[in-house]
C-alpha cells in the first residue's frame, strides 16, 4: 500500500516555480507533461520507498532523478514520504538544503 506523500514548504515553492517557469518558456503542454511524470514519479516511490538511492545517510535522504535538470529528494519517514525538495540541478548544489 502506497505511503501518503507530504510535500515541504520549500518543496511546494521548487514545485510551482518549475512549473511557472514551464508555462511561460516552454508552454502549458510541457508543463502538464513534467506535471504528469513528476506526479508518476512520486507514485513510484510512495509505493516503494526505497527505490531510489540514499544520497544523505544522516538525514535519510534519497534522490529520484526526473530529468539532467531536476531531481526530487525525499526522505522516508514511519507513516508518510516527505518531499523536501525539488531541485534545477545547473544551480550550485550548495543551494541544496535538507532540513531537519
């Protein structure tokens, strides 16, 4: 049974960010198409937790990979997945924050 899915503040930002940016460069198409594999992917991983690699041991923190541009981190926690965030990946990777 797939677990439920909580998105952090910060990732909610990434999230309609990406997709704002998508509408107005790329179009309403392209930015319902990344929607929709975006959405597919957290699907996976709320169904398999551990699918993706382990990238931060400490903080448990595992990277799902949605194209060369952005990746998804997340992390699992006992009753729900939390996604802390959604990340361009041509930003300086020093940007990258987990939280607590």
């Amino acid at each position: 049974m797939p677990k439920t899915v909580v998105w952090s503040d910060n990732a909610k930002e990434d999230i309609s960010t990406l997709v704002i940016y998508l509408n107005i460069n790329w179009g309403k198409k392209i930015a319902d198409d990344y929607i929709t594999l975006i959405n597919e992917l957290v699907g996976q991983f709320a169904e398999f937790p551990k699918l993706f690699p382990v990238i931060h041991t400490k903080k448990k923190i595992r990277k799902c990979v949605v194209s060369k541009h952005n990746s998804i981190y997340y992390r699992e926690k006992k009753d729900y997945i939390e996604i802390v965030n959604v990340f361009d990946t041509r930003q300086n990777p020093d940007k990258l924050k987990f939280g607590k």
